[in-house]
C-alpha cells in the first residue's frame, strides 16, 4: 500500500469514528427522551390517582355530613359510603380500598376475606409492613404515595405497585388506590413506538448521508492525490528532458 493510500485510509478511518461517535450520541439521546417520557407518564398517572383517590375521599365527606345533619345513622352513613367507594371501578382492574387507622381492612373489594381482619403483620416479599406504612404516611402528612408489590386482580404473583392513601380523620379511615408498574410500562411502550420507529429511521438515515458523505470525501482525496501525482511525475519527465538536452 503507498503512502497516499495509507493517508486516504487514516482520513477514512477517522471519519467513521466521527460517524460512530455522532451516531452513538443520537442513540444516548433517544435512550434519555424514552425514559424522560416514561418518567413523565409515570408522573402523570400518579397525578391521576391521587385525584381519584380524593375524588372517591369526597363519598365519604358527603356520607359524612348526611350523619351530621341527622339524615342517617353513622352506621348508614358508612354503609352508603362503602357501597358506593366499592363498586367504583377505572381501568377495568384497578380499585379503591379503605382500612382504619389499628390497622384493619373497612372494605377491600378484590380480597373480601380480609375484610375486618388486622393487617398490622401482612408484608410484601421485600418484607414492607404495607398498611402500617399507610397509616404512618397518613399520620405523617395526612396523604402520600407509597411503592410495594401486591398480587393484579387475578393473580397471586405480587407485581411492583404504587399507591395513593389518603386519611378520612372523622372515622379514621383511610382511603387508597395505586398502579400497578407493568400497566405503565405497556402503556408506555404502546405510546412510545412510534417515537422509537422515528428515531430508527433518521439514524438511518443521517448515517446514510454521513456514508455518502465520508465516501465523496474519500473519493475526492483519492482524485486530488492522484492529480497530484500526476503533476508531480510530469515535473520529473520534464526536468528529465531538459537535463537531457543540456547534455
């Protein structure tokens, strides 16, 4: 290999690695914009929740003042709020609960045999007191999310779930309902491949012309040198033949 096609080669070589480089950082930059629009849609189905959550908590202040203004019995008054708060169904599978502040389960429309019963012992499997951790959130700030795994309605497999509790101080209850984390990923991953197929296609793309591009230059370069060598031989000749016909 000679020298120039030794030179053209290094510029080559240096020019895919631009390429590589630029290419990768297109790749880093869709990687963070996927994950931004998973944190943000994560964000905004926590949002979501937490205003289910207190529009369900709103049963119980309406139940609340019928027993103020004598209308109804407390008993009545709980009663009429636990009907309503347990058929209140969203997403076909997701639900509202409620347990007091011991803990026990008031109501739990998807596990009724823990209704009554004291929860202050049940654990997830990383070993979270799951509602003592709502009553110490809601004794803490009256309100607030909480992370832990609990089985999808069918299911016994617990699966990672975040839930909203919010404390109804006149009865001591408190009032919940959460995602589950692999719903946000498929709904996720459903919104999101169009935006992967858009990033896809203009890496392709941009390292198409990038190709084109380094290969015009290479090209080029190639062309120059060799003009170059041509000039440079017809200088020789020519020196030649005037040293000649000196002689």
């Amino acid at each position: 290999m000679s020298r120039s096609d030794t030179k053209i080669l290094s510029i080559k070589t240096r020019l895919l690695l631009i390429m590589a480089a630029a290419l990768a950082g297109m790749i880093l930059i869709a990687i963070f914009a996927l994950q931004s629009e998973k944190n943000t849609l994560l964000e905004d189905r926590k949002v979501k929740t937490r205003h289910l959550v207190e529009s369900s908590y709103w049963v119980l202040v309406h139940f609340h003042e019928m027993q103020k203004h004598g209308m109804v019995t407390e008993d009545q008054a709980k009663q009429g709020a636990l009907d309503i708060i347990k058929s209140m169904r969203y997403e076909k599978s997701e639900y509202f609960w409620i347990n007091d502040m011991l803990p026990r389960v008031v109501m739990h429309p998807i596990k009724p045999e823990l209704d009554g019963k004291d929860v202050s012992g049940l654990k997830d499997p990383n070993g979270k007191l799951l509602f003592v951790e709502f009553v110490d959130t809601v004794k803490r700030s009256g309100s607030g999310f909480i992370e832990y795994y609990w089985p999808k309605p069918g299911m016994d497999k617990p699966v990672a779930k975040i839930s909203y509790v919010k404390g109804f101080e006149p009865w001591g209850w408190i009032i919940g309902s959460g995602i589950y984390l692999d719903d946000v990923d498929r709904i996720f991953w459903k919104h999101a491949i169009w935006l992967v197929a858009i990033i896809v296609a203009i890496t392709a793309l941009i390292g198409g012309v990038m190709m084109m591009v380094i290969q015009r230059i290479t090209r080029s370069l190639s062309e120059l040198e060799n003009a170059m060598c041509d000039i440079q031989n017809s200088n020789d000749l020519s020196q030649r033949v005037a040293v000649t016909a000196q002689d």
